[in-house]
C-alpha cells in the first residue's frame, strides 16, 4: 500500500485499512513475511498463476522469493539501531584461472583494446572512443615512465578483457605499477606526464579508491584542470571526476573504519569536487556536482541536527536545484543525445535518493511527487536495451516494490552484463536483491524504513569498498 504507517490486513482484492483511509492499496505480489507468534507454519506452499501472457511468463521465470541467513541478520542489523555488526555478503565466485590465448603480441593487444576492450571503461556518457583515443596516443608518446606506466595499464585490460584472469594480465599490471612508482620517485616533469599518471583502476578491489584518490591529487598539485582545453586533458578530466562524484555515494555509506589511506574523514569530498573550477565546469554535467552534495549534505533522519531550519532549508534548496538540472552546453563538446539521456537518468536517481535520504522515519513513506518520479524512471529509462550504469539502477532497483518493477530491474541488469561491456553486475543484484527482501519484511511495521541505515548496511555488508560508476 501507499502509506506504511497504515498496516496492511492482506485482505483481497483490496485490504479494508486501505479502503477506510482513502488509500489506493497496490497490494502486495509475492513477499516475504514474519510469521505469528502462535503460527507454527514454517512454510507456505502455493501454486503460480496461469500463464497467460509474455509479461507472466518473465515474472514466473523470476523468483523474488529467495532469501537467506543474511537477510535475516541484515534485517536484525538495521532494525537494532546498528547495534550488531554488518553482516557480509557472500562474494560472488571469481572467474577461474585461465591461459591466455597463443602468441598473443603487444601490439596485438594494443589493437584489442582499440577494437573493443576500451568499451569497458566507464564514462557518463556511454561513448568511450573519445577517451580510448587519448589513453592510445599518450601511451605511445614516448618511451618515459608515464608512458611505460599507460601502455602497461591498457595492456592489462586488454589481456584480462581478452582472456579472462591470468599470469600475463597480472603481469602487465605489476609493470604498469613499477612504471608507476619509478615515475613517481623520479617527479613530474610537465602536464603531459601527469596526464599519463590517471590510471585505469580495477573495479573489482578496494584499490580503485586509492587510484581516483591519487588522481584528484595530481590534478590539484599540477593544476591540470588549467589544460582542460589542450587535447585529451579534458576526457581524463571527465573520467576522473565521474569516479570520484561516485565515490562520495559509496564513502558516504560505508561503516567499516578501513577505507581509503586519504587522510581525508571519510565521506568528505576533496576540495575539487566541492567547488570545481570554472574550466571543468564546462566539461561535466552539473548533476554529479549535485550528487556529491547530497552525499556530504544528508544527516541521518535521527540526527538531533535533522530538525534544525537551517539544515531542512538547505536540503529544499538542492531538491529545487536537482529538479532544474538540465543537459550540459553544446560547449562541453560531449554526446549531447548520450548525455542528455545520463544526466536525466542521474537527475531523478539523484532527487530520488536525497528525498528518501532524508526523510523521517514517522512520516508517510511515500508521496505523490516521489510516486510519480519513481513512475516515470520505470516508465522510460528502464525499458532501454541496456543501462551502464550501476548508480541509477541501484537506487531504483531499491524502490521495487511489485514482482512487475523488480522483473523489469533484473531484466536490465541481464540485458546489461550480455553487451560488450564485460562488468560483473553479481555484487549489485546481489545488493538489490537485500534490499528487497528487507522491504518485504518490514512492509507491515508501522514506521518507514530507514533508508540512510539500509544503504549502510549494503554498502558496509561488501568487503571491499564498492563502486557505483
């Protein structure tokens, strides 16, 4: 139903607490439920509805009914005021260790990555060639240790996109970071090399914070943004500042005291990503700058700090910024249909997330305003062939609430991880997924969820920092 405070009396077709409030009740699909005190069933079985059509055929394909020890205990977790500790998801099993195909050359893999292991980078806009050509031309520059460093790096990706994981890709990897320390005992002699020190991280382990982190530096002590204009600087620009905007979300939700080795508190975002320079604002797209606010702006709902004017003026003020976000200027030389679609996408997840964020657990738990945007994200963005990125669908992935959104999610996430791209989504279904469970167990409370709570604990419940890029 709309409104949680009211419980819901699993009456059919409609339940009567619903209909005395004057609540349009959706009713509930299939859910997990605690049960009775006295109710000495452990299990109920059922039969699945006829199928009837090719929207039921899907939903009976998928089984939301899936639940574990962890749910229990994540549910325990959040519901104990994070009295117990994070209870941490199982990782999903690691591809195994495989051979690289023969006689495989350098140059060999340089043209893969050309031809199609550059479509796994990350970028707000789904279009890496302009990127994947500024990593070539700088790699091959010179033969110095920045340039070493790259070509290393891209040899990396391409072996592992190639190949899967094996010796010559960690190979590569471990040259690329000899390269990289050798260049950094040595200095940086101009820009171009301090170009070529952004480094492709690996997704997959904590250590792609320590990258971005190690990028953000170089570009404040170089005063790289300056070069945003000269050829290439501004891609790496964009890839580095998308990263570290997403990074705030992951930082702002993570409650393990291990993190990162800035000596930055963790959640705070560095000094370029709270007021960025005028030569990077007309590269990126003012929705992340947006996003990384809401993640240093929103307060726990029961912060004593929540119920201060101030703080609830400030949170109204970016609400109405968020909503008059518009695409970037034809200026910023970017995909304007690509990034159009991006920064609408970013813009609802992002208003989405600061409004449950920050939202009371005593207060009705929905709106018509947050109904409606919610509708729409499902209604448009979700029905394309695809969707790279991983920060949108987490946060709608969060509010599916019927067996027809949540078939539409996972159909997302499996028409995703069959494109090019190569990106294991495993450790963000597996997210959503507890959330949903969560949701169904705590349908019938009388307070909302607590939704700063529930980020922690899924983002804490990985044991490696995650990335939502």
């Amino acid at each position: 139903m709309i409104d949680r405070k009211i419980r819901c009396d699993r009456g059919t077709p409609t339940c009567q607490n619903c209909v005395r409030a004057r609540k349009q009740c959706q009713g509930y699909g299939l859910r997990l439920s605690w049960p009775g005190i006295h109710d000495r069933k452990r299990a109920v079985r059922g039969h699945l509805p006829a199928v009837r059509s090719q929207a039921n055929r899907e939903l009976n394909h998928r089984l939301f009914i899936n639940t574990s020890w962890w749910d229990i205990e994540f549910f325990r977790h959040i519901t104990s005021n994070g009295t117990t500790p994070f209870p941490l998801l199982a990782q999903p099993a690691q591809p195994l260790w495989i051979h690289p195909q023969p006689g495989l050359k350098q140059t060999d893999l340089v043209h893969y990555f050309h031809n199609a292991a550059h479509l796994s980078l990350v970028t707000f806009s789904s279009k890496t060639l302009s990127i994947r050509d500024v990593l070539i031309r700088m790699a091959l520059t010179n033969d110095k240790s920045p340039g070493r460093a790259l070509l290393y790096a891209l040899l990396a990706v391409a072996s592992l996109h190639r190949s899967g994981l094996q010796s010559e890709a960690v190979q590569f990897k471990v040259s690329a970071l000899d390269a990289l320390a050798t260049s950094a005992k040595a200095g940086l002699q101009d820009w171009a090399e301090a170009a070529q020190h952004i480094q492709l991280p690996s997704e997959s382990s904590g250590e792609w914070l320590w990258y971005v982190q190690g990028a953000m530096r170089i570009i404040e002590e170089t005063n790289l943004e300056a070069k945003s204009d000269d050829s290439g600087v501004g891609e790496l620009l964009d890839w580095v500042y998308y990263h570290d905007s997403l990074a705030q979300f992951a930082k702002r939700h993570w409650g393990h005291s291990t993190v990162t080795r800035d000596t930055r508190p963790s959640g705070q975002c560095p000094s370029l990503a709270n007021g960025r320079p005028g030569h990077y604002q007309r590269h990126a797209p003012a929705v992340l700058n947006l996003l990384c606010e809401a993640c240093t702006t929103v307060l726990d709902p029961i912060d004593p700090r929540s119920r201060e004017e101030a703080y609830k003026a400030r949170l109204q003020g970016l609400q109405s910024r968020i909503k008059e976000t518009s695409i970037a200027p034809p200026a910023a030389k970017i995909d304007i249909i690509e990034t159009g679609f991006s920064t609408e996408l970013y813009r609802m997840t992002t208003l989405i997330y600061l409004v449950r964020a920050s939202q009371s657990p005593w207060e009705a738990s929905s709106s018509p305003e947050l109904d409606a945007l919610v509708d729409q994200a499902f209604s448009v963005p979700l029905q394309m062939p695809a969707c790279d990125h991983f920060f949108p669908l987490f946060i709608l992935g969060c509010e599916a609430r019927t067996d027809g959104q949540r078939a539409t999610i996972l159909g997302m996430i499996e028409r995703t991880e069959k494109g090019p791209h190569v990106r294991s989504m495993k450790r963000l279904q597996a997210g959503i997924q507890s959330v949903w469970a969560h949701h169904d167990l705590h349908a019938d409370s009388d307070v909302v969820v607590n939704y700063v709570r529930m980020m922690n604990a899924v983002i804490s419940s990985h044991s490696t920092l995650p990335s939502y890029v």
